[in-house]
C-alpha cells in the first residue's frame, strides 16, 4: 500500500474514520492507484477546500488544555494549616504552597472532629454554649446576691453572740471574734452549696 489507510488518517489528523469517508466521498483526500490516502496532498487539498468557519475541532487534541484552577484564599490556607499543627501534622509554611495531601488529611481530620462532636451531642455529653454561658452568669449572680445580703442577715446573730460571751467589760476578744465569724461563714458556704446547675 503506498499511502495511508482510512484509519491511518483518521488517526493522524485528528477525525473519525465516518468523517474521513465523507471527505473521501466528496473528492476532499487525494489518492494513490491502489487506493491508499496520500497523506500530503490530501492535507492540502482539505485545506484549501474546508471553510474554516464550519470546520470543527479535531476528536483528539495533542496537548488537552490545563483546567483553570480558582485560587485558594489565604484564610482556607491558614485555617488547613491550624488544623494540622493541631494534630502534630506537616503543616505548610506562611506564604508557601499546600500540596493536595495536606488538604486532603486536614479536610479528614475536620470531618472526624465533627463527627465526634455530633456524637458527644447526641449522648448528652456536650450542651449549646450559649445556655452554658446564660446558666454560670444566673448561677454567679444568686451568688453574689447571696453575699450581699449575708452580713445583714447574720449582724443582730453574731452581735448577740459576742455580747454574751464578752463578760461583764463588754470587749470582744480576737479569737472569739475569728470563731463566731468563721462559724458564721461556713454555714453560709454550706447554703452556697446547695445551688445546682438546672440545664433547662
């Protein structure tokens, strides 16, 4: 055979062997004696017979195009890279690039955490944050409150106390001041106690 066959071309310029028929059919290749596509002559007279406007791009490309890739923003750099350092992991350096493997194990380290949290929540292990913080204010509060109101309830208790026990001088020594006093605040520590937390 002294050209190419109908395959052969096909493959060599980039078509279907049904579009290299076509143009056989319509006289658009060249063509030796036996038959056979001469490859040359028949690039040139496609060439000089197609209109550029209805030809379509080949089956095959040589080089395929590069995908246009979004850049990453800073903060998703930043945030992979708090995740792994958090792990003990490789984590990329400021202003350096971040390999796929480094996404990619952070992304699963994430979604591990996540799944962990939604498993504490559904045991009853891990409560909202914000009736936490609405719970320890109320509970400080009652507290304070407490306090506040805690010399005036024990005054006329403890000036009752020293008096009887200070003798016919009417002077109130050191320790037995400490010993009503310290008395005094344990019972109130005691009723302090006895405030729970009410997740409601």
């Amino acid at each position: 055979m002294q050209g190419l066959s109908e395959r052969q071309y096909a493959a060599r310029v980039g078509l279907s062997r049904g579009a290299i028929q076509k143009a056989k059919e319509a006289g658009r290749l060249v063509l030796f004696p036996d038959g056979s596509i001469d490859a040359a002559a028949s690039d040139q007279r496609r060439a000089e017979m197609t209109d550029p406007a209805k030809s379509r791009a080949p089956i095959k490309s040589a080089a395929p195009a590069a995908p246009k890739l979004k850049p990453v923003p800073e903060a998703a750099v930043a945030a992979v890279g708090d995740t792994l350092r958090e792990q003990g992991l490789a984590a990329p350096a400021a202003g350096g690039g971040m390999t796929f493997l480094q996404a990619r194990t952070a992304n699963e380290v994430l979604k591990a955490q996540e799944r962990r949290i939604r498993l504490q929540k559904l045991k009853g292990d891990l409560v909202d944050r914000a009736r936490a913080e609405t719970l320890m204010f109320r509970l400080a509060r009652e507290e304070r409150d407490a306090w506040v109101t805690w010399p005036a309830r024990v005054a006329a208790l403890m000036a009752s106390e020293l008096t009887a026990g200070s003798g016919e001088g009417g002077t109130v020594a050191a320790a037995q001041m400490q010993k009503v006093l310290e008395t005094h605040v344990r019972a109130h520590l005691d009723s302090l106690a006895e405030i729970r937390a009410r997740v409601e």
